[in-house]
C-alpha cells in the first residue's frame, strides 16, 4: 500500500517475505485507484493489510457506499499507521472487516526502523481517543519536559525511545544527527520530537508535533523546507507555513510583487506535489509577537472559498457539457456553490485523497475504459477545464478506435475471426507433417486434482455444468470450416445439438492406476489423441474425468457418482476458440454452474465471440496499417538472425513438428529482488524489463546486430466488451528494435518502453495482413522464428472451486510441451 518513498514500504516487503508470507504487489498508482484496490483485495483474499488513515477512510467509504464489504472479509489484521487515527475512523473500519479482523494502530518514525509501539483495539463505550499503545520488545522510553526532566503520568512531554532499532545517524549531516540523538545513562536515546502523555495503563497517548515538522496523508514533511523554498524568491521578504486542520498546507507570503500563479509554480519546480501549500495568502505584513517572531495565533484564518480568490482572479464558468459535468463534482467534493474552470483545485482546498475521489468519479460518470485515465494526468492539469481537455481527448480516442459501441447482431454463422484463421491455417500447413507422434499442437489443458480427503466431487453435476458452460458461450459449439471460396467460415451449433450429442468424447470417464508414472502416461495420451478435436464439426472441448481403481472399489457400493482424493479432472479445449484470458472466466463460470446444479443465465442480447469476428472485420485499420507499414520499412524480413545453432532447419522444409528441448533457469531471490526493484524504480512493466534484457541477450548472441526483430504476442483484449468473454484474441507481432551499441542499460529499456507503447495502440492490426501488405508467406520470414513472452504465475490463480471443494491445478509442462518457434 505504501509507495516505495514511504518507510513502511520497507516493512512490508521485509517482514512479509521474513515469515515466508506472499505478499502482493500493487501496480503503479494503484493504491490510489480504489477501483482496482477492491478487486485486489478480493481476488488475492489479502488477509493483512497497512495503510495511513485517511487512504483507510477513503478505502472504507467507497466500499460502503458501493456496497462491495464483502472484498475485505478475508482481512485478519488492519494495521493503521503513519499519521493520528480517531476513533470515527476506527468505528468506520470495525463495521465492513470481519469481527476476528484484529484493527491496530502502530507509531515509529523511520529513525527507530519504523516501528517500537502498537494498540490493538478494542473500543469501550466511553474511550475518547486512540492511543499510540504499549512499546514493543527490546525498545525503551522516556517522557521529558522541555527542561529535560522527566514528567509524570499524565502529563505531557516529548517522546524518546531507546533500543534495537534506533538508528545510527542521518547520512552527511552531522548537525542533524546531534539534534535528534541524546545520551541518557550512557544509552542512545532518539528524540521523536513528538509531544506524548502516558496514561496509569502505561499506553502511551499523542498530543501533538513539539517543531514545526508535521505528517499529511502519512508523509513527513519539514515545514521549513517549504518556507526556504519559498523565500529563494527575491521579492518574498518573509514567509512561513501551517498545516490547517488535517488535510491541507497554508502559506503566508510577506511580499508586494507576486501573485499565487508565480508561487506556485515555483513550488511545482522545487518541491514534490505533496509539500506543495494548498493555498498561498499574500499580505503586506506577516504579524510579529513581542520578540519580532512571526505570531502565528494572529495570522489571518485561510479561505478556501473560490468566491475569496474572485477578488484577484475572474470567474470563468463552464463552456461545455464535460466542463458543467466537473463543475458539479468539484462543488459537491469541495462544498462550494461555484468554482471558476481555471482555478487551481489546491488553491481551494485540494488535496491527493480529493484528486482520488474525482479520478473514480470521472471514471464512473463518463465511462471511462480501465487505464485510458491516470491520476498523475490529473496531478498535471489541476483545474475543470484542464481535466475536462482530458476526458475529451480520451473519448475523442475512443470515439476515432471505435466509432460505435459493439453489441450482439444475433448471427450464427460467419467468417473466422483473425486469430481464429491464423491457428486454423497454422494447423493445417505448419504443423500437418505425418512424421511425427503429437497430433494437437493446438490444445489447452486444464488439469485439476482434488486435494482433500473429505471433499467429494458429484459426476453427475460435473457434467450438467460442463454443460451450461457450452450453453452459455457459443464459441465452445462452433464449427470451423472451409467454404467453395477458400474462407474459413464458423457455424455456431444450436444447444439442442450439443445437449442431445451422446458422444462419450465430450465428457468421458476414465480409469486410473494408483502409480503416478502410470497416470502420467494416461494424461499424455489423452492430450496426444488423433480424435481429441474435430473442428469441422464443431468438437472443440472435453472434460476427462479420471477416477482411480480404488476410488472405484470405495464408492462401487455406495454411490457411484463421487470423486474423491487425487482424482483428477482434465479440460482439454482447442485454442481456436479459448486463449490463456479465457481461462479464469471457465473457472469462474463452471464454478457457478456447479454450486446452483442448474443452466447459468444466459442474456440473449450479451456480445458472442461471434460477434467480436464481424464487428472486427469492419474496423477501419487503415492507421494501423501505416504504422506496421513504417515499423517494419526497410528491415529484411527475410535474413535469418546470426543465432549460434548445432544445425540450420532446411529451407525448403517449412513444417514443424513441434517438438523442442527447453532449458530451464532458476534466478536467486537476490537478482528477482533486483529485476522487479528495477522494473518498479523505472515505472516498467515486468514484460518490458523482461523484453529489454532478451534483446540485450540477443544481441550478444549475435555479436552485435543492432537491427533486431522478433515475435511477441499480445492479449488483443483491446475493448471492454471482450474482458469476460471465452474465444481466442492474441495476436502475434514483430517487435523490431534499431539498438546503438553505445547505449546504456537504461538507454535501452527507455527505447523498449516506447516500443511497446507505440505497438500496444495497433497490436489488433492481424500478422497475416502484416505479411500480405509486405507480399511475404509466413513460410518466409524471421521473426516468426523467435518468440519473447513474459508470463506471471500464481499458485492459486487459476484453482478450481466447486461448490466449497478446493481443486488444485496440476502442472502439465513436464508432460506436454510443444514449441511453435525456433527459438522462444
């Protein structure tokens, strides 16, 4: 939840992997974007979760307001930290988590490695406040007053603490250092310059800062940081800055010459975006005490309302419908009845969690896609009409990609989507040699075994939800077939006919011997099959249903209808028409299916793969045409990479039987610490980092070929409309790079970044019109010889559940690998 700036960043990386616990890595921007910190929370079942308050607040408010509680109940331990929590909030957080949920407030600055105190709570009815809690082992404190004496119970005085994790020192700054270690005793005490009192229970109660050093939003931030920022400006004679109330930074500015614009932008140039003041007050004057300091009880109560700066700025109101639209978010977020389109939203009272809020907002209101909006975006252009350019651009985007919205246009019979014809093709002439033993170089497995002694799986259910699934998704009935025109055509089959379809192949039982190699043997036949698929009558999925001989013997006389422990259930399904994305939704469905023992509900105008195939062929490609066209200009697609081979494949031989050797590299966790430390610091996905490295390896392999172009594949799961559906997307593209070999690392991975930002906007464009436009057969052409993918697993990603009955998914590398490229 932390970014990586924040101490605690470090404690949860640390600690989690010290119990050997998984820890779970949110996206960039992602603790921001609730959205997609919910369904994390929910489909990872996070069970421990550390946060500052006010993200909590925001993070609890939305889940009730959504009604989506129910996303945090694996949660067994809240942990607060990082600012003062109340006991408002603590009721909010005690309402949505499960009552074994254990909610702690923890305390520590970074100095004594972050924590040394905890409280657990558990409110009473009269308890007015959240204490900080007791110490934790091995650390030690004492309460001073401002004469260095120590104070009683309950009386206020400055906190310092003692112990394992109290730091050394602060790095070059000697007079730093002197400031805030003491000597007590002969021991090294840290001076928290937090202002505590200690209660007869010995729990320890904030009171407040003792400098001017404050926490806002969990971030630290020296006051007098700010202040000599500001005062580097010439015309700024004297200055000085407040928090006010909780969320926002106040500065007072003694100056003639300048204006709030100037002010802040300056700030915006020398200070990170959380230290930048809400509002600047400029006044002739600041008001000194008796002692010529500046009298911080007289300075002048800041106004947040956009009427106060109409005085100096003109009220420019709303010019178009998305204007209006952020206009009356503004107001009701900012409790205001009119905001001018050009006012800066920190000048008026903005602040990061507010920023947040308008991100979900705007998401909600103008249908935004998922990721076509960032947070930082809106950081940049902080006013209405700065936001509302942007969610016009996004739509006018979206508006040019698409044109229209995709719905169902109720057909069953139509031309192959794109990838669809690519497998089809690939299979009939890539892969069609005789001359060798694996005939399905095209089949997805699912392999699932149940791990429990006590669980029990019904036959007779398993087969009905295997068939609602077929039911429910028209690509898993669809024929693929050839017409008198040489156009690959799919017929969806009408229910009836996969229903009223006896055939054992389909769902099918199967004995199975005790011995693990003899179950191994029995698995890889199956996938080897000659008659697994028949795509020309549209018997394009199986469910293999392998029982072992003593579960046979067991439940013979009882009930013949149970799997038990270790039997297994194996999906085998063509990819034509199921890709590695599809593969959660079947869970999901059959899942369902299962658990209510009835048909799913099927919504007659919901969009069909089928569906997907027409509205793709009627695209206008044209721009991405070009790109391809350039990306590619000038390259020969035809020379083969200097690769150093035992033996060269034949030229004239352009089938592929599939079979390959692999090598298998197991990195330490110090280099996987590093590549996703890198990777998280360079604001990289794990593919581009990944694909960065294979180009640099390649260009090693080949002693120096700066002109490279390989293959990679894409999810091509490019529209909202396609996220849940069954049906096979991915493209497969040419990634080609002009490296110079003076280039740094980092060089490197900037060019690959933009690479593949640059490929993702047209990665829908199909390979086989790539090659057309380029007169090239894909016989022909070197980058379809060697692959990069990046693919992340999870243990438990892709388990089956049935009806409270844990699957475990068995892995089937070892058994059935097959290589589509020469080198991948």
């Amino acid at each position: 939840m932390a970014r990586c700036s924040f101490d605690n960043h470090l404690l949860s990386l640390v600690g989690t992997l010290a119990i050997g616990a998984t820890l779970v890595m949110l996206r960039p921007e992602g603790n921001m974007d609730l959205e997609y910190l919910v369904s994390v929370l929910d489909q990872k079942q996070i069970t421990v979760m550390h946060a500052v308050p006010s993200l909590l607040t925001s993070l609890f408010n939305f889940l009730t307001k959504n009604e989506r509680t129910a996303a945090v109940k694996w949660l067994r331990s809240l942990c607060s930290g990082g600012e003062a929590v109340n006991i408002k909030q603590i009721r909010l957080f005690q309402k949505s988590v499960d009552e074994r949920c254990r909610i702690q407030n923890h305390y520590g600055p970074a100095e004594i490695t972050i924590n040394c105190a905890c409280y657990v709570t558990g409110l009473s009815k009269h308890q007015t406040s959240i204490p900080l809690g007791h110490l934790l082992p091995n650390y030690q404190c004492c309460i001073l007053d401002e004469f260095s004496q120590f104070v009683c119970i309950g009386h206020e005085g400055e906190l310092s603490v003692s112990g394992v994790g109290i730091f050394a020192g602060y790095f070059c700054r000697d007079d730093l250092t002197a400031k805030a270690i003491t000597n007590i005793n002969g021991e090294m005490w840290y001076k928290t310059g937090d202002l505590v009192t200690m209660d007869n229970n010995g729990l320890l109660h904030y009171q407040e800062r003792k400098d001017h050093q404050i926490k806002l939003h969990g971030q630290r931030i020296e006051l007098g940081e700010i202040e000599r920022c500001l005062l580097n400006i010439v015309s700024i004679s004297a200055c000085t800055v407040i928090k006010w109330n909780k969320d926002h930074l106040v500065a007072y500015i003694q100056s003639s010459d300048i204006d709030e614009t100037q002010l802040r932008e300056h700030c915006q140039s020398h200070l990170p975006p959380h230290m930048i003041p809400s509002l600047f007050i400029i006044l002739d004057k600041l008001p000194l005490n008796a002692n010529g300091k500046i009298d911080r009880k007289l300075l002048p109560s800041p106004n947040f309302s956009s009427i106060h700066l109409t005085n100096i700025i003109k009220l420019v109101l709303p010019a178009n419908d998305i204007e209006v639209s952020i206009h009356h978010i503004w107001c009701d977020l900012l409790k205001q009845k009119q905001i001018s389109t050009n006012t800066n939203i920190f000048s008026i009272g903005g602040h990061s969690l507010l920023i947040m809020q308008l991100f979900h907002q705007y998401k909600t209101q103008f249908h935004l896609e998922m990721n076509s909006l960032s947070i930082t975006d809106l950081f940049q252009h902080p006013t209405i009409a700065g936001h509302a350019q942007l969610i016009h651009q996004i739509k006018s985007i979206k508006q040019d990609n698409h044109d229209y919205h995709w719905s169902s246009l109720h057909i069953m019979k139509a031309k192959t989507s794109y990838a669809q014809e690519r497998i089809y093709l690939d299979e009939q002439i890539r892969f069609s040699s005789t001359n060798n033993n694996t005939n399905n170089m095209y089949v997805i497995p699912l392999l699932y075994r149940i791990s429990s002694m006590n669980d029990h799986i019904s036959i007779s259910r398993l087969q009905h939800a295997f068939q609602s699934i077929i039911t429910k998704h028209q690509i898993l009935r669809t024929v693929l077939t050839l017409d008198a025109n040489g156009t690959i055509i799919q017929h969806c089959l009408h229910t009836d006919a996969i229903i009223n379809d006896k055939k054992p192949s389909r769902f099918s039982m199967i004995n199975l011997p005790d011995q693990e190699y003899k179950q191994n043997e029995i698995v890889k036949k199956i996938l080897n099959q000659s008659d697994l698929f028949d795509l020309s009558v549209g018997h394009v999925i199986n469910c293999h249903v392998l029982r072992r001989e003593q579960s046979n013997d067991l439940f013979t006389q009882n009930n013949g209808d149970l799997l038990t422990k270790d039997d297994l259930i194996l999906f085998t399904i063509h990819h034509a028409c199921f890709d590695g994305a599809s593969t959660p939704i079947f869970i999901r469905d059959l899942s369902l299916a299962y658990q209510c023992n009835d048909l799913l509900l099927i919504d007659n105008n919901s969009l069909q793969y089928i569906d997907y195939s027409i509205h793709e062929h009627i695209m206008d490609m044209t721009l991405s045409q070009e790109f391809w066209q350039l990306e590619l200009k000038g390259y020969n697609l035809t020379r083969q990479l200097s690769l150093p081979v035992d033996r060269l494949r034949s030229s004239a031989d352009q089938h592929r039987s599939g079979l390959a050797s692999s090598a298998q590299i197991t990195f330490d966790d110090g280099i996987c610490a590093s590549f996703l430390n890198y990777a998280s610091s360079h604001h990289l996905t794990l593919f581009q980092l990944g694909l960065s490295i294979f180009y640099v390896f390649i260009f090693k392999l080949t002693h120096g070929e700066t002109d490279l172009c390989i293959s990679s594949i894409n999810a091509n799961r490019y529209r909202s409309e396609l996220v849940n559906m069954i049906g096979m997307f991915v493209s497969t593209l040419p990634y080609r790079v002009e490296l110079d070999p003076h280039w740094s690392f980092d060089e490197v991975v900037k060019y690959v970044q933009e690479k593949c930002l640059s490929i993702l906007e047209h990665s829908h464009y199909p390979l086989q019109h790539i090659l057309s436009d380029l007169h090239l057969t894909q016989s022909n052409v070197s980058f379809l010889e060697t692959m990069f993918d990046f693919i992340t697993l999870s243990e438990d990603d892709n388990d089956l559940c049935l009806n409270g009955v844990n699957l475990e998914q068995v892995s089937l590398n070892e058994l059935y690998e097959m290589a589509k490229f020469d080198f991948s």
